[in-house]
C-alpha cells in the first residue's frame, strides 16, 4: 500500500461488512476476522490490510477487496457460473430492466394477479385467446 493509503477508512469498511452486532470495534472486528485484536494494531503500524483479511470478506459477504481499500466503485463483487466470470453491476442492471420489460405471458399474468389478491378473493377475466 502507499502511503497516502487510508487505514482507517480500509479498516471502518471491513468493519461495516464483517461486524453485525452494533458498534464496530477492533476487539469485534478481530474476532470477525479470527484474529488477534494486536493484529489489529500491528496491521495500523504498517498502514497496510493483509490479504488474508480482504479475502475473508470477499467469502462472508462478497464485498470487493477494491471497494474496501479505496472506498471507490462496487461495493459486491457479484460471483457467477457463468464462462465470462463475474457478472458486474452494471449488467445485471441491464438483466433486470430487459425482464422487467418482457411481456408477460397470459399464464405469468394471471399468476402475478392471484398472487396479489386479497385471501378468499376470485378474479373471472374473460378473453378471446
């Protein structure tokens, strides 16, 4: 890491993905990361976050190791079978909005209608297909 390399900032981010009960804390955070909190600290004096730790929240919640040492770009690295690899962001936006987009069949309408209806209630619709 340089040194203009935000530790602080990296490690509150690691905290906001790993730590869940309350508020972030080196003993917390250590215990996320299955370490020592003096790992915390010596971690500080060399203004660098070791692999080992930006790989275990890219395993717990898919956050980007980028997103957690700069504070830029994607926070989710979104994982996939797919052959290409990761699937970004931005493409599964363009998935979402071409779905939403496609017309239902008379099947999935009616469906997504008797889904919504109040319990007990009956829709009766009829047409000429």
């Amino acid at each position: 890491m340089t040194n203009d390399f935000d530790f602080s900032g990296a490690l509150s981010r690691l905290g906001e993905v790993l730590v869940f009960d309350g508020k972030v804390t080196q003993v917390k955070l250590a215990e996320a990361l299955g370490i020592k909190q003096s790992s915390i600290s010596d971690a500080k004096r060399r203004n660098s976050i070791p692999s080992d730790w930006l790989l275990k929240a890219l395993e717990v919640s898919g956050v980007d190791p980028h997103w957690i040492r700069t504070g830029t770009g994607p926070k989710y690295r979104v994982l996939s079978d797919e052959p290409c690899g990761a699937l970004t962001y931005t493409e599964i936006e363009k998935r979402i909005t071409r779905e939403q987009q496609r017309e239902l069949t008379v099947s999935e309408l009616m469906e997504e209608l008797a889904c919504r209806l109040p319990e007990g209630a009956s829709l009766s619709i009829n047409y000429g297909g």
